[in-house]
C-alpha cells in the first residue's frame, strides 16, 4: 500500500440514541488487496481506561467490527450489518455503551492499519457526543 491511498482525511463520532456512529473519510478508496483496519481509540483522561474500536477489512470487504476494552482485557464482536462503506466513506454503528465510563475530557483518535502495521494514528475526531 502506497502512503498516499486510504489516508484518513476526517474522521467524526455522534451519538443517536443508543449508537456511537463514526465516520471515516478516506483519501482515495479502501484498498481492494490485503488488510486494512480503521477505528478509534478512546480514553480517560489519565489514561487509566481506554478502548479500541475498529472496523477491518479484507481484500475491499469488511470482515470484523469490534471494541476492545483493555482495562477487561476483552473484545466484544458487533454485527457486520452496523457498517457501510462506498468508495471513500466507512460509517461503523458502533454501542455508545462501549465508550461508556471513559468520562468527560474523555481523549479520542483515529488510527488506520494496512496489512498489520501502524498506518496513522493520533488522527484527530470530530466530536458531537
């Protein structure tokens, strides 16, 4: 993957109703070839609790939707049917319960990984929570 395809361009979170509905903006397409994940990584504002929630695709298609808390140390797996993605636009339907009990000054990024390593990270979100 070149450094110039699927560069995160804007990301974005609002919540509706129950749902934390991100948006990733991508320069260029989601690679047609190989792994490529995007998602979010939330944390208190010590650090003491953080989650990643991350949407992965393989050869173009999305094969796993998730959040991972790591102060549990466990991965909750969502439904495929909570993301879209046409031409350079993912949208992940992710629970707002999974960034519940981060707080208020809560701290969020964006991150893209292509076939296992680090792509972007510390990508700035658009919050409306």
């Amino acid at each position: 993957m070149s450094s110039q395809s699927a560069l995160l361009k804007h990301v974005s979170i609002k919540a509706e109703d129950e749902t934390l509905v991100a948006t990733f903006d991508i320069d260029g397409n989601i690679p047609g070839a190989g792994a490529y994940v995007v998602g979010l990584v939330a944390a208190s504002p010590d650090y003491s609790s953080q989650r990643r929630l991350g949407i992965e695709f393989m050869n173009g298609e999305a094969i796993a939707f998730y959040s991972f808390s790591h102060d549990q140390s466990a991965e909750e797996n969502y439904d495929l049917d909570g993301v879209t993605h046409s031409g350079n636009t993912i949208t992940g339907n992710f629970p707002l319960a999974a960034v519940h009990g981060l707080g208020k000054g809560h701290v969020m990024s964006a991150f893209s990984e292509a076939d296992g390593r680090e792509f972007q990270s510390g990508v700035a979100v658009e919050e409306a929570l």
